[in-house]
C-alpha cells in the first residue's frame, strides 16, 4: 500500500529567511502567507486546502483585515506548510523527526510481581457495582425522575462557577446510569422522561469536553445527545445540541461548519411545537458569530436584528426550556458586542459588553464574567487602548482564576499573543507576569 504523500516542504532560505523568521516570531501570518506564496510557490488555494481553512479565510488573512490567533488553527498552519514549531512558539512538531531517525525506547525485563493495590479501598471494583445494581434497581418515580433533574441543574450551575472538569466523572455515571434504565421496559411516559434526562447528561459531557478545549470528545457526546434527543422528536432540544456544535466549530475556526451547523439548529426549532422566542434569539445569535467569524458584515447585522426582535417577544411565563434560562438580556448584550468586535467594529462593541459586565457584577457565573472580560479587552486592543485593555484583562485573569476552564486560559493566551507589537510595554510585561503565575498555579 503507498504511503500518502508528505506535504511539499518549504525551501530551507525561506525559512531561514530573516522576514520569514521574524513573520512567524510574531505570528503575522499574513506576511507568512504573503512570503510563502512568492518564495516557495504555495497559492492562497493551496494554503487554505493544506492548513483547513476556507479560501476566503487564507484571503481575508493575507489582506491583514483578519488574523489567526486561536492555538489549534496555529498548529494547523505549522503542519500543513510543514513551519518548524519553535518559529511559531509551539513545541516540536511530530514531523520534524525524520522517520528514519526515529528510536522506540526499549523496554526493561518485566518482573512478574504480587499485584498490590496502590491505596487500599472498601469500594466495590466496577464489575461488582454494576451486578449489584441489577439486583437493586428499582422502578423510576416521578420523584426520582425529578431528582435527576435537579442534579442537572445543580451540575450547570457549578459548572458555570467552577468549570466542568471536577464534575465530568459524576455526569458520566449518572449518564451510564439512566442509559441502563432506558434499556428495561418502561411505560411510554417514563421512558421518554429518561431519554430526555440522558440526552441533557449527554449534552452536558460534550460540553465540559468543549470548555476543556477536548473537541473530538466533546464532538462524540453531542452526537450521542442528538441520537437521544432524536429518539422522542424532542426538536427544540436537538437544536440546542447543534448550538452547541456550531459555538465549538466556531472555536476551531470552521466558520462554514458552525453555519451549517446552527441554520440546521433553526429548522429543527421552528419545525418544533411550541418553540419560544428565547430558544430563537439565542440561535440568531449563534447564527451572528457564524456569519461575524466568515466576514459576513450585513450578514450579521441582521442575525443581530433578528436576535433582538425575538428577544422583544418574550413574555413572563413562556414555557422556556431550562437550559436556555441562561439567555437572558446582559448575555444578549455581551454577545451582540462579541459579534460587533468579531467584525472589528470595536466602537460600537466596547459600550456593549462594558455594560453586560456591569449588569452581571453580582452573577455567580465566574466563566462568564472571566470570557466576557477577555472580549472587553481585546476589543480595547483593536482601538489602541493598550493601558486600558491590559486592565481589563488582568481583571480577566483574577476570574478565570476561581474556574477551571482550559477555554478562558486559551482566549487568554490569545490576547497575549495580540500583544506582540507592544511586547516591550510595561503594562503589557505585567500582564504577562500574571499570566504567567495563572498558568502555573
């Protein structure tokens, strides 16, 4: 069987070229896109196939009116035109290593051993937990159901305060556990109550997967969430899934995904009986960042518009679902602000997500706060407010301190990274310092 073809190398006075060099030091991949185009023959067509990004992307980049500041497109970009890690400030790459030069370490001798357990346990092992709850199981009541219930609720809320990654082991087996009682015989009415409850566990895994920045897995459970969902036509909440999966192909920066995804989310919503004006703000406003992060202006703007026209139409008692609760008018605000500075339309952007901040200063939702700073400060940056977007992120940073979420570290490292013309600074200097000491607590 033939191998698959190695991506074409750069040529080696490319890449010890001194503008090349200081290109990626600073990671200004438009004048990397520009250099390699020019030196080595690899056209914008040719970069986007080879790095995962739409042509319009690779355009916009080298036209410098976007740039590329998430970790895993960087990564894409340094493997697929094959820049060697450390001159993009990344680790080594696997490719690096010629195959030839590659060494397996040997292992020693094995010893055969009395197997000891590391820490001495009274609980039973897996095997003889889960015999034990075949024989214990007993028929679900409406109260057990809604101490499931609950326990979902209470997980989102810690989550929100805490991050995901403490909670996910606990979801998981209350997930495993309801999946077990769908597969006895039920009535109807119960039956479809637990595939509801599963589908929310499942949702509520992939989403402590995606807030871990864990994409392949957090992919794998909102799949699953989707299948269960499905199983009892709940179309609301498979919407809500398809949310989910369009923020996370967002994050990846698969801009043509995360629109696929949530125009899906639309019509899964308006297809559902009883769909609310809430459950359809908050998918326009997903539907904005799709279109802010292709470079679609008017685009967004009316996903905007139409956010806020449904926001208007809710009304006290609307059967909202619980797990759209959390849209309410600051998260309205802050992200109409988000999809303003995704655009670089920092002006009308800053007045926006200050005040969501200042409405949420008593909220309980630490992440939130923390991501919410983050966009305040980089939407400073892009108006030259250096001093004033350094505060704000070391605000940031004192929030995302009290939550555990690999997703707000990242946006962090991220406005680090825009920090690059103005490394030398003082007030950017400090900001590092903190940074740094976050990221090695």
């Amino acid at each position: 069987m033939a191998e698959p073809s190695r991506p074409q190398e750069l040529p080696a006075r490319l890449l010890t070229d001194p503008q090349m060099i200081e290109a990626c030091r600073v990671r200004d991949f438009s004048r990397v896109f520009r250099l390699v185009k020019a030196h080595a023959g690899i056209y914008p067509s040719m970069i986007a196939r080879r790095c995962d990004l739409t042509p319009s992307r690779v355009g916009e980049v080298m036209a410098a009116r976007r740039q590329l500041v998430h970790m895993d497109v960087i990564e894409r970009v340094a493997d697929g035109l094959r820049i060697p890690g450390h001159m993009v400030g990344l680790a080594r790459r696997p490719w690096e290593t010629p195959a030839a030069l590659t060494t397996t370490e040997r292992q020693p001798p094995r010893r055969e051993e009395p197997q000891q357990e590391a820490v001495p346990s009274a609980l039973p092992g897996l095997d003889a937990d889960s015999f034990l709850a075949l024989t214990s199981r007993t028929r679900p009541s409406p109260s057990t159901l809604k101490a499931l219930r609950a326990s979902i609720e209470d997980y989102w809320r810690r989550d929100d305060q805490h991050g995901g990654e403490a909670l996910r082991p606990a979801v998981v087996g209350q997930l495993r556990y309801v999946v077990e009682l769908i597969k006895e015989d039920r009535h109807k009415p119960v039956q479809h109550e637990l595939y509801a409850v599963a589908a929310e566990l499942a949702r509520l895994t992939g989403w402590t997967h995606f807030d871990a920045r864990q994409y392949s897995q957090a992919r794998t459970y909102f799949a699953e969430a989707l299948q269960l969902a499905k199983q009892i036509d709940d179309r609301q909440f498979m919407a809500n899934v398809l949310a989910c999966m369009s923020l996370q192909a967002t994050y990846q920066d698969k801009p043509g995904d995360a629109l696929a995804y949530v125009t899906a989310a639309q019509d899964e919503a308006r297809d559902a009986v009883g769909t609310t004006p809430r459950v359809l703000s908050m998918l326009s406003m997903r539907e904005a960042f799709a279109h802010a992060t292709l470079g679609n202006r008017n685009a967004t703007h009316t996903a905007i518009f139409e956010a806020h026209q449904q926001f208007k139409r809710i009304r006290q008692g609307d059967p909202d679902p619980a797990w759209v609760t959390y849209f309410d008018e600051p998260k309205l605000i802050a992200d109409t602000g988000i999809a303003h500075g995704r655009l670089g339309e920092a002006a009308t952007a800053e007045p926006l997500v200050t005040d969501a901040l200042r409405r949420e200063s008593r909220s309980t939702n630490e992440r939130g706060r923390a991501f919410h700073a983050f966009w305040l400060a980089r939407i400073q940056l892009q108006q030259g407010k250096l001093d004033q977007a350094c505060q704000t992120a070391t605000e940031a940073l004192e929030r995302a301190s009290a939550v555990a979420s690999p997703r707000v570290t990242g946006h962090l490292k991220e406005f680090y990274n825009l920090l690059g013309p103005y490394r030398k600074e003082p007030v950017a200097t400090a900001f590092e310092g903190r940074l740094r000491e976050l990221l090695t607590v």
